[in-house]
C-alpha cells in the first residue's frame, strides 16, 4: 500500500485521489471535535483518545510496518514536539475565549500560514484565482467568528488574549501540516511515520490528564473508554486521511480544503447536537465551500 501512494505521487490520479482524502479529513475532522463534547470535560476525551489510538497503532508499528530508518527517528520526534506545543497552545485558547469564536480564528488562521509555508519547504504556487479563493475561505471563517462574537454576552474581558492564543494556535496547525507532510516524505514507508506518530503522540495528553483520570468516577470510566474508542478510529482516519493527501499532492491545496471542516463542523452540530445554523451562518458557510472549491478547481 506504501508503494502505490509513492507511485501516485504527484500525477493526476493522485491528486483526485488527496482531494477525496482532505475532504475526507475535514468530515472526520468535524466528528473528532463532537466526540470531545459531551458529559466529559474536553480534554479527559481526548486523553482517552490519544490514549487508545497509542494502545491501537503500537502493535501495527511494531509488526506490520517496516521499522524506521535511524534518520527518520529524529524527524518522528521533532513531529511529537510540534504536537505538544500545539495542543498546550490549543488549551491555552480554549481556556480563555468561547469556542465558537476561537475556533473559527484557528481553522481561518491556519490555511493561510499552511499555503505560505508550503511556498517556502515545497516551492509550491497559488494562481491568482486560487489566491482569491483562499480569501474567501479564510475570510468566511472569519465571518463565522465575528457572528459568534456579536452574540457573546461573558468572556469579553479575556477576548484579547483569547484571540491571540487563536492566531498561534492557528500557526501551530500551519506548523505541524507542513512538518508532518515534509515528514512523510522521509519516510521509505509513509505508514511507518503514520503508525510510530500515533504511537509517539499518545504520550502527552493522557500523562497531562492523569490526575483527572485517576480519579475519574467508576461509572464513567466504560463511556470515556467507548468514546476512547471510537475517537481513536476517527483520529486514525481523519489525521490519516490528510497526511496521505500531502503526500500525494500539493500540501497548500489539501491544507484548504481540510479547513471545510468548520462547514461539516456546524452540518454534525445542526443534524447530531440540534444546534441552530441560522441564515447568516449558513451563507458564510456556503461562502467557504465555494473558497475551497475555487481553490481546488482553479489550479
């Protein structure tokens, strides 16, 4: 399998080919962040996420991927420091700003930043059109987060601070994309990476959270474990899905259409939590769908 995603490296079956697994990627991307909602607090769900994808990808890394060359262990562990970094810069936002404001500044933020450093490791171009597509995605995101902001009626006081843990934690994104798709392509396997990433990121966030853990109630410990669970396959999926698309095609483009998870975001939170869209968020939703395929099609 290894084989056929080197082989369809940049041509045009493998572009076709990262355009469905970004998009893939955004989906899941959407249902990963409402499998963290719910009776647990956030960060206890995705400490027992991590923990299982670690649980699950550690018997594949050690028998059914070919083992890593020397080199590629450094690159794995540069990989595990990115991640830590963003997912500290990730709580740091959360904590101070309302998630329906933050969140749209980091997935808005983090396309940008992703396009510009694909620029400067893989010498990729955006066209013109291309370019006023990726306006009109990032600025629609952002439009999500203005919409949210007129209605926030507390946490006005730390929405400075919140904003600008957004925009870095929007950065961190940009920075792990580029990193983990220049990772890939170390690698002579790119499942090799994918599994021993899987294994080397679960460490954090379950040892952060372990206090919480240790004394988490017995009747809630086979829910968080079933939501561990089922987390930890749309994680392998989702995270999966987009890094075999930078591998295949340009990082920038794939990076673009991950972002229409804010799209698949609000569709899971209207049809599965019986949220409320509302017209003006509907068409800025619509708005960054069309971003993302002006972007796609106009390359």
């Amino acid at each position: 399998m290894g084989d056929l995603i080197i082989q369809l490296s940049g041509t045009a079956e493998g572009a076709r080919m990262a355009s469905i697994l970004a998009l893939s990627a955004a989906f899941l991307h959407a249902v990963f962040g409402a499998l963290q909602k719910g009776r647990h607090d956030p960060w206890i769900s995705r400490a027992a996420i991590d923990l299982s994808y670690g649980l699950m990808a550690l018997p594949v890394a050690l028998f059914l991927v070919p083992w890593p060359d020397p080199a590629l262990w450094p690159v794995l562990l540069g990989a595990m420091i990115i991640h830590i970094a963003y997912k500290v810069a990730q709580a740091l936002t959360y904590q101070r700003g309302a998630y329906t404001v933050v969140y749209p500044v980091v997935r808005g933020t983090a396309p940008l930043f992703a396009v510009l450093a694909a620029m400067l490791v893989f010498d990729e171009r955006f066209n013109t059109i291309q370019w006023l597509g990726l306006g009109l995605l990032v600025g629609s995101i952002f439009g999500l987060a203005v919409n949210s902001l007129r209605k926030l009626q507390v946490g006005r006081d730390t929405l400075v601070p919140a904003l600008a843990w957004a925009v870095a934690t929007g950065a961190m994104v940009a920075l792990y994309t580029t990193y983990d798709a220049w990772g890939i392509r170390q690698a002579a396997d790119p499942f090799t990476f994918l599994a021993w990433f899987f294994v080397l990121d679960a460490i954090f966030m379950p040892l952060w959270m372990a206090r919480s853990l240790i004394r988490l109630p017995r009747d809630q410990i086979g829910p968080l474990a079933l939501r561990g669970g089922i987390g930890a396959l749309v994680a392998f999926a989702s995270f999966g899905s987009i890094m075999l698309a930078t591998r295949l095609d340009e990082v920038g483009r794939a990076a673009v259409l991950r972002e229409t998870s804010t799209v698949f975001a609000a569709l899971v939170g209207w049809v599965i939590l019986g949220e409320k869209v509302g017209a003006r968020r509907a068409v800025l939703m619509a708005l960054i769908a069309a971003g993302a395929v002006i972007v796609e099609f106009a390359a």
